[in-house]
C-alpha cells in the first residue's frame, strides 16, 4: 500500500483508461499487471517520489545511480572546453548511454542540449538538457526553429542519428541508418561532429522480439515496451563510451551526399574499437557506400 504523499508519476490503469475506456474494461486483469511489471511502474514511481526535487545533472545522476551503472570512457580530451559542437552517438541501450553521455562530458561542461524524442521531455526534470524533436504537431514549427537554434549555438549538441535503439541486422547489433540532418547542420552552422562509440547490448530477448515483430508484418515497434524492463536489466554492468576526435565540418563535401557521409560516419563509430588509431579523414577515402537497409 502507498505512503501517504505517495505520488503516482506511471499509472498504467489510468492510461488505458484514458486512452481506450471499452479496451480497459475488457482487457484481462493479468495482462495489465504484466505490463505493470514491464515497465517497472512500482520502481519509477518509488524513483520518482525519493528524487522529484532534483533538476538536470543531479536528477540524472539519481537515474544512473538507481540502475547502479558503472560508466568507463576514453577521448574525454576531445570535448572542447567551449564552443559548439555536435556529438554523434551509436544507440544500443535505450536510455543509459544518452544519461552516460551527459554524465562524462558534463566533467568538461555543462552547457549540453540533447535532442531527443518530444515524449523524453516530459520529464520535466531533466530541464535544458532535452530538446525535443517533433516535426509533426501544432508546435511543429517551434520545435524545427529550437532545433536549429541548438545546433547554431555555442552550446555541445548531442544527438542520436538513428533515432532509434540499435537492433540486430544479419546477426550484428548495430544502429539502423543515420539521419543525414545532423551532416547538414554541421555544415550549414559550421560545427565539428565528434563521433561517439557506446559499446554495449540489450537481452537477447529484445532483439527476438523485433525479429519477430518485423517477420509478422508488425509496424509497431512493440518491443520498445520493454526499455525501462531492459534498463533495470542493466544493472552493475559496465558500459564503455569511446570519444573520437572532432571532425572539421569542411570534411563533409560535395565528393559526397549528405546520407553518403551520415552512413560513413555510422560505420566509423563501429570501427572505432578495432582501430582506435583510425582517423575518419583516411577512413572516408576508402569508404565505399551502400544503402543500408531501412527496416524499423
């Protein structure tokens, strides 16, 4: 039973209520409990009430500490210690290493502005740190104009180019293809692109489930249900995040279109780990490129 002052922040019952009145009053009690335990409702609520007064990087050190994550890195002297600049990340663990991200560079600076799905901006803890993307909407064209505003600033801009957590491709995990945006921007507002590594996985459970989904035909990405089950799995286990060096945004010319160079960086980040010494200048000379399949 809740405390008195418990505040419910995940209230499962309420959505489906809200959301399909005739689908909740008959879905089977059982099934909504499952999807209770899926989404750790008790845990983030009890998060949520013990760490509602933390803002920004307090709160998100509260998250990582909560899942107990153990972050190394390397490359942290690749962060200028001022002027803007885009970081360019791989996805694999839904959640941990865009907070992981934050962590290590807030050690340099502070004035970091994650873009990030518009439903990550509701919570409203995380404050100036999320900047939502929503190209859709009423608030469509505000949130272009704040995008753009971001990567024009002297601020560090981080963005994930899949926009999706990684999957597994003919047996590999790795990210789906990279937006060509984030290229575009780097030229248009000349900022060097730092390109970053996360070296990680989810269960094998979550990377069956979206086999399956997609070999049924299924559209919705139902196995992003399981992100917070995936995260609390997470616990104790180290995650690396590599830093490479900054590239000039002059790099990225016209010998190239912009998803050519957004594909060609995805798969620089990848190489990364086996030759660290690589730089992405003599990588691009012998990149050659192939579209990447697009399934979601």
């Amino acid at each position: 039973m809740p405390l008195m002052g418990f505040k419910k922040y995940v209230d499962i019952d309420k959505i489906f209520r809200e959301k399909n009145p005739a689908a909740h009053k008959w879905t089977p009690k059982f099934l909504v409990n499952y999807i209770k335990r899926v989404v750790h409702e008790e845990d983030i609520n009890r998060f949520e009430n013990e760490n509602h007064h933390k803002f920004e990087f307090e709160y998100l050190d509260a998250a990582l500490a909560e899942v107990n994550a153990k972050i190394t890195y390397s490359g942290l002297e690749n962060v200028p210690k001022e002027g803007g600049c885009i970081m360019a990340s791989n996805h694999p663990l839904g959640g941990i290493d865009g907070m992981a991200l934050i962590q290590i560079v807030g050690n340099v600076r502070k004035d970091i502005r994650f873009l990030v799905n518009d439903i990550l901006t509701r919570l409203e803890n995380f404050g100036s740190l999320f900047v939502p993307v929503n190209k859709v909407g009423s608030n469509a064209t505000q949130n272009l104009r704040r995008i753009d505003e971001v990567y024009a600033g002297d601020n560090v801009t981080m963005i994930f180019p899949a926009g999706l957590v990684s999957r597994k491709t003919k047996g590999v995990i790795q990210d789906l293809p990279w937006n060509r945006s984030f290229i575009k921007k780097a030229v248009q507002y000349q900022k060097p692109v730092i390109p970053v590594l996360v070296q990680g996985h989810l269960s094998k459970f979550f990377y069956r489930l979206s086999s399956f989904r997609k070999m049924l035909g299924i559209k919705v990405n139902i196995e992003m249900l399981y992100l917070a089950h995936e995260m609390y799995k997470l616990r104790n286990n180290i995650t690396h995040i590599q830093i490479g060096k900054p590239i000039p945004p002059e790099t990225f010319d016209n010998s190239k279109k912009p998803e050519e160079w957004a594909e060609c960086l995805r798969t620089y980040v990848y190489e990364m780990a086996k030759n660290p010494g690589l730089s992405f200048e003599a990588y691009a000379k012998t990149f050659i490129y192939i579209k990447p399949e697009s399934s979601k």
